[in-house]
C-alpha cells in the first residue's frame, strides 16, 4: 500500500442515511501521510464488516496489528 500524498488520492463518499441521527457531517484533513492511510483503511476495513465480507473478529484483528498487517 503506498502513502496518500495528494487530493487526487483522496475519494469523498456521503452516505445521506449514515448521518441523519447525528446532524451534518464534519469533514477532517490531515497533512500527514500515516493518519491518511489509516483513515482510509479503516474506512475499507469499516464497510468489509458491514457488508459481511469480514468478521468482527478479523476486523478486531486488523486494529490491533495495523500497520504491520
């Protein structure tokens, strides 16, 4: 996996039903390439689960040993 370094790597993504309860989404950036990554992985890692192509157990797995896994 290589590092984000730029906005052309970044893709925004709203889920209109995700928020509701929670009022309008708030948007963070971060000029540091290691939070970048794990921001985005997580969020793959977030809707593998959701979507059952990952176990709780995989992604409990996943956060203990990220970045090495």
């Amino acid at each position: 996996m290589k590092p984000v370094t730029k906005d052309a790597d970044v893709k925004m993504t709203y889920n209109d039903n995700e928020y509701m309860a929670s009022g309008a989404p708030v948007a963070l950036t971060f000029e540091y390439g290691l939070v970048n990554d794990f921001l985005l992985e997580w969020n793959t890692k977030k809707k593998e689960l959701a979507d059952g192509t990952i176990s709780a157990n995989d992604y409990f797995e996943w956060k203990i040993t990220w970045p090495h896994a």
